[in-house]
C-alpha cells in the first residue's frame, strides 16, 4: 500500500483502523509520506495529524490473534514542505494581487521538490525488502529565503511579485481572509 495523506481534516484514528484492516489483510508493505517535524511535540494540528498517523505503524496497538509477529513492514519517507506549497497556500494572491505573504522570520524554508519525493517511492516501491521499517526525513542543501523564492515566483510568473514579511499570528489571519480551512490555516 502506497499512501500519501492529503492536506484534508481528518481523524487520526480512522487512519489507525485502514492500517489494523491492512494489517489483518497481510498487507506486505506500507509506504506513507509525512511532515517530518511529526516526531517532535509540535502544537500544529497537521502536524500532531501525522504523527498520530505515523505511530499507526511504527507502534501497532493490538495483535492480531493467530499471527506470531504483529507488525507490518513500512517505510515512512517525511519531509518538510514541498517546493508546491507557495502555491497551494497563495496562488491565487500571487496571480490576482502578485503579493508573497510569508512568516518565516527571514530565517528561510527548507523546501523539497516532489519530484524527489516521487523518485524515493518508486525507489522503495522497487526494493522494499531493503526499506523495511525504516524512516527516511527528505530535506534540501538548505533553507531558501522567502525574498529568493519571491524572485522565482516572479520569473515564473513573468511579472514583479512582491514579497511582505509578517508575524506568525497576522500570517494566519491572512490566510483566514481567503477562506482556508482552520485545520490548513493553523498548520
């Protein structure tokens, strides 16, 4: 089983039954993708989400009767946010208003491509047996700045982006105003 968990509201324990019945079906393999902060005690709930999701099946809760070894073999590949994500969150206001509203503090966003993401699935896909049990973290060669990512916004979009830096709180009224859920808002 391949699973990659959308950005939707959602309760941890209706992934926690998928995984018993995936489980008690004699799944060979489960491949998940993740936030990769979900190991730590992070308040958001999205994050709390995955982790909750992730434990799923690094922490199985009952045995399966009859069955010697409980545990099903998985592959967690995490990673941070994906390169899409300026995207997701602002496309609209980059296109309509051509306004980057970002809250990184100027300390920059360690963003992935899902392209490599994509790769490492079929990746273990290919050679599960060696990728059993196992959680790889997917980072970049390092933060990008949230001025360089408005510069290729602007050459993507063929025009002047511009880029306003706000607190975490105001960022989140903003994203309120366009109508995001809270869940996504509060990530």
């Amino acid at each position: 089983v391949f699973c990659t968990l959308p950005l939707m509201e959602a309760d941890a324990s209706k992934f926690h039954d998928f995984v018993e019945a995936c489980r008690k079906n004699g799944v060979k393999h489960f491949i998940k993708t993740s936030f990769y902060t979900s190991y730590g005690n992070y308040p958001f709930p999205y994050v709390k989400f995955q982790s909750d999701c992730d434990k799923s099946l690094t922490e199985p809760k009952e045995p399966i009767p009859g069955v010697t070894h409980s545990t099903m073999p998985y592959t967690i590949l995490s990673s941070s946010h994906l390169m899409s994500t300026p995207l997701i969150y602002q496309g609209p206001a980059l296109r309509n208003d051509r306004k980057y509203i970002t809250a990184s503090y100027s300390m920059g966003v360690n963003y992935v491509s899902p392209n490599d993401l994509a790769r490492a699935a079929v990746t273990v896909i290919a050679d599960d047996k060696k990728h059993h049990n196992k959680v790889y973290t997917f980072s970049n060669s390092g933060p990008h700045l949230d001025k360089e990512i408005a510069t290729s916004l602007a050459k993507f979009y063929g025009a002047q982006i511009e880029h306003i830096e706000i607190g975490f709180h105001d960022f989140q009224a903003v994203l309120k105003k366009r109508s995001l859920p809270d869940w996504l808002v509060d990530v």
